[in-house]
C-alpha cells in the first residue's frame, strides 16, 4: 500500500478510535531515566487532527522544571524548535498548527513526535512534508538528542514503505508498550 493511502487510512481510524490515556508521562519519565545525558529541554508539538494530545504531559514537565518548545515550520519543509510556555503566544500557521512567537530557537534535548503510523522498526508515518525527518537529519550533525513517537497502539502497522530520508525513532510509546 502506498504511503498516501496508508495515512489515509490511518487518519480515518485515528479519528473514530481516538482518545487520551493515562500514564503517559510515568513511562516518558521511565524512557530518559535511562539516558546517559541530562534531559533540560523538551520538545512537543500542538496536537491537530486526532493526535496524541501531549500538551497535558508537556504541562507536567513544566512543573518538574524542564524548557518546553514547539515546532515552528518554515519555508522549503524545513521546521525549527522556540520556547514555549502555556502563556506563550501562539499564532496559526497556513496548515492550521498553532506555533510559539518567539524569535529564540531551542534545540531539544527530547523531541515528542507525533505520528499517524509505525512499525515495529521505530519507523513513523507523517502527514508526507518530512519536517521531522530533515530536523532529525540537521540537528543529528551537532546535538546529542533523543526522539520518542506518541501514538495509539491501534496505529501500528506491520511495515512501513521506506525511504532513504525517512529516519527511525528512538522511542515510541503507546496506551500499551514501549517499542
């Protein structure tokens, strides 16, 4: 199957299954204990289209004393990190994605992804622009991070169609199990 079709169907399943779960960040916070650097800086995303909500867990990292960023996309599918705090104003992009207004970038030391599939590979299926992949790829060249998919269990798939530019994760925990 194709990976247009693919995300097709998953958005729609997505859509009739969808719903937040608990625990999330107990086994977020189980996942980077282990890390053998510190985690200071955390970045999420703003959940559109029935994706895992993870702005409840961002909030509960902001309590435990850990920087929050969002994603901010820019031209030619190229996506950016800057601060964010629930005060923090947000405007809409032109894909309907609320961003921060900041001008500081940030570059996470975790990056939460969203996704609409996987595979047992730690593969995930976007929505087809590649913003994580080619920040993936830049940031790889200078930073030690760490990149944990948010996702339904229903969502997981046997196998991913792959490219040479799709990157794995790390990490991707779902309502069930830590892949």
């Amino acid at each position: 199957m194709s990976k247009k079709l693919l995300r097709k169907k998953l958005i729609f399943i997505r859509k009739k299954k969808f719903k937040n779960f608990e625990n999330i960040e107990t086994k977020i916070l189980d996942v980077i204990k282990n890390f053998k650097f510190k985690i200071k800086t955390i970045g999420g995303y703003y959940p559109i289209n029935y994706e895992f909500d993870c702005l409840p867990v961002l909030k509960k990292f902001v309590e435990k004393n850990f920087s929050i960023s969002l994603p901010v996309i820019g031209a030619s599918n190229q996506m950016n990190f800057f601060n964010w705090s629930s005060d923090t104003h947000l405007k809409v992009n032109s894909m309907g994605i609320p961003e921060p207004v900041s001008k500081k970038i940030v570059y996470p030391d975790l990056i939460l992804v969203p996704l609409v599939g996987f595979d047992k590979n730690k593969f995930r299926l976007g929505y087809g622009g590649g913003y994580y992949d080619r920040y993936i790829e830049k940031v790889d060249n200078f930073k030690k991070f760490r990149t944990i998919g948010l996702s339904f269990s229903f969502q997981k798939i046997k196998k991913l169609p792959v490219n040479k530019f799709d990157k794995k994760l790390d990490f991707i925990i779902t309502e069930n199990k830590i892949y």
